[in-house]
C-alpha cells in the first residue's frame, strides 16, 4: 500500500452569505471537509493519511490508537483500517457501557477491537510502559496517538488548505489537540493567521502544546511550505462546559444555521466554533476580514448526542 486510494473528493469551499455579515463588513467561507469520502473526512484523514504510510513503509499490519467513548479518531481509524486493510485496536477511556453508542457500534462493525482502560491508566497512554504493555497484549502494532497528534498527523494538515484558491485573513478551526492548528499555521503564509477554538474546558494548556509541536516539526525536517509559520491564537470562551459537553442553546444554534445556509454542523467540534465566530461578528470582531471556517466533519457524533440529550 504506497498510495491510499480512498476515492477522495475534493473539499469544496463554500461561501455563506447573510446580511449579518454584510453589515459587520465580514466574509465568511466554509471549507467542507465533512463532504470528502462518507467515512473518513474532515480533518481525521489529514491526520491519519501520514501515519498509515508511516505503518505501511515498516511493514505493520495493525493500527493501534486511543480515543474516548465518542471519538471521531476512533471512529476514523477503524473505517480507514478497514478500507485499506489493517487489523485496528482502539484503546477507548473508562469503562465499557452497554449497549455499546453509535460511534463504537460502527468501530466495531468496522473490525475494531475495543479495549476499555481505566480513566487513571489511560493517562499514561504516551508512556512507553503502557504501550510496552499493550504491544505486548496484542502483539506488535503500530501506535497512532489519541487524535493523531504526532508530526505526521501535523504534516497531513499542512495540506488541508491545498484545495483552497481563495485568499484569506484569517483561518478558524475547532481544536482537541491542536495538530489541526499546527498544521494549518504551517501552511499559511506569514500575513495570515489561525483562530484555533479549543472544544475543552481550560482550554489555554493548548498553546504550549502547539509551540511544541511547531518546534518540533521545524526540527524534523518534514516538508514546510514556509518557512516562517504564521500567527496563531486561541479562543477560549466557546467550550460550552468542556469536551462532548452540549446545551439547548447550541443545539438551536446547530439547527437554526443547518436551516438557514444547508450546512450540517457536528455539536461537539465545529458547532461551538461556528457558534463562537457569528458571537464575535457579532461583536465588532473580524471588520473587513475574509474568514475561512474549517468544517472538521465528526457528524455521526451527532446521534449520540442527541441520544444524550434525550436521556437527559
């Protein structure tokens, strides 16, 4: 497997007109990642593409990776082990809950081993202890950080604005772990800028994870496409309680904006940072800026939580 042959389409950019917009002075484009392969789209293949390769070229035939209960890695991972042959595990936090959510029913549809891991242990996930231990549990696997958070997932989302012709000002993405953002602010150039939204509560323990990998990668001696990355910032205010936390108001919000501009948004990622760059419009932010909105995909998250919302 030198290629991975997905059938990809490519993300069209779609722009979203309002009069909300006009009268702030403000242009605002999507970029549909969510519409590029059924399964594996948004920003989750980005970050998958490099280290299957990565496996590939040494030979591994099993994917090992860490995600919670509602992960979109996990649920990325597993349609992707399959598609392209690998045997996937994925190391999921906290203990198993029957029946099993819609996102690891389709792991498991899709040939995904589960293994369920104590909230405590699952911390010490990057240590070579545990993944000594793993290995030796299940043999010898490849293993995919949570998220895909190492330089090859970095790497695969300095390529996400390739598509792109349009020039923008600034480039705004929801964040987990921020590889996104990294990756992004790699690929524009020094007049540009990245909002990064982190979807965590507390979410400015980010920023020193995104200097880390920048420095990293500017070590490894992987493809920059310039050399000076561009500037970065995060936007703290739009969490909405923490990760996989939801509310009525942002579910109205994801609704009423599908309705309105045909744009399915995902609750736990990309509807708190469309929701927190209308709230800053709204507020006199961005003035004559042209903005570009990542949609990172994760829909199928969605029936979960709305089966949350109506256990609730």
């Amino acid at each position: 497997m030198t290629k991975l042959s997905l059938n990809l389409i490519p993300p069209p950019t779609q722009k979203i007109n309002s009069e909300i917009f006009t009268r702030a002075g403000v242009e605002l484009s999507v970029l549909r990642l969510d519409l590029m392969h059924p399964l594996v789209n948004g920003n989750k293949w980005f970050k998958l593409k490099y280290n299957l390769l990565t496996a590939n070229a040494q030979n591994y035939t099993t994917i090992l990776t860490f995600g919670g209960a509602y992960s979109n890695h996990i649920y990325a991972t597993a349609a992707a082990g399959n598609l392209l042959g690998f045997r996937t595990i994925g190391v999921i936090r906290g203990e198993e809950r029957l029946p099993l959510n819609p996102t690891l029913s389709f792991a498991v549809e899709q040939g995904m081993q589960l293994v369920y891991i104590d909230r405590e242990t699952y911390r010490q996930r990057h240590t070579p202890e545990l993944q000594a231990w793993l290995r030796q549990r299940f043999g010898e696997a490849f293993i995919i950080p949570e998220g895909g958070c190492n330089l090859d997932g970095v790497r695969g989302c300095t390529e996400i604005l390739a598509e792109v012709n349009e020039i923008f000002d600034t480039v705004c993405v929801a964040c987990g772990t921020a590889t996104t953002l990294a990756g992004l602010t790699l690929a524009l150039k020094p007049k540009q800028r990245s909002l990064g939204f982190p979807v965590l509560k507390n979410g400015d323990f980010l920023s020193q994870d995104i200097t880390n990998l920048l420095t990293q990668y500017h070590a490894s001696g992987l493809p920059i496409p310039f050399t000076t990355p561009a500037s970065w910032e995060l936007v703290c205010d739009y969490h909405f309680g923490g990760y996989a936390k939801v509310n009525d108001e942002l579910f109205s919000f994801s609704d009423e904006f599908t309705r309105t501009y045909g744009i399915p948004l995902d609750y736990v990622y990309t509807a708190k940072m469309f929701y927190g760059v209308i709230d800053m419009i709204q507020k006199g932010c961005f003035v004559g800026d042209r903005l570009l909105l990542i949609h990172t995909g994760g829909l199928q998250g969605n029936l979960s939580m709305k089966n949350i919302k109506r256990a609730g």
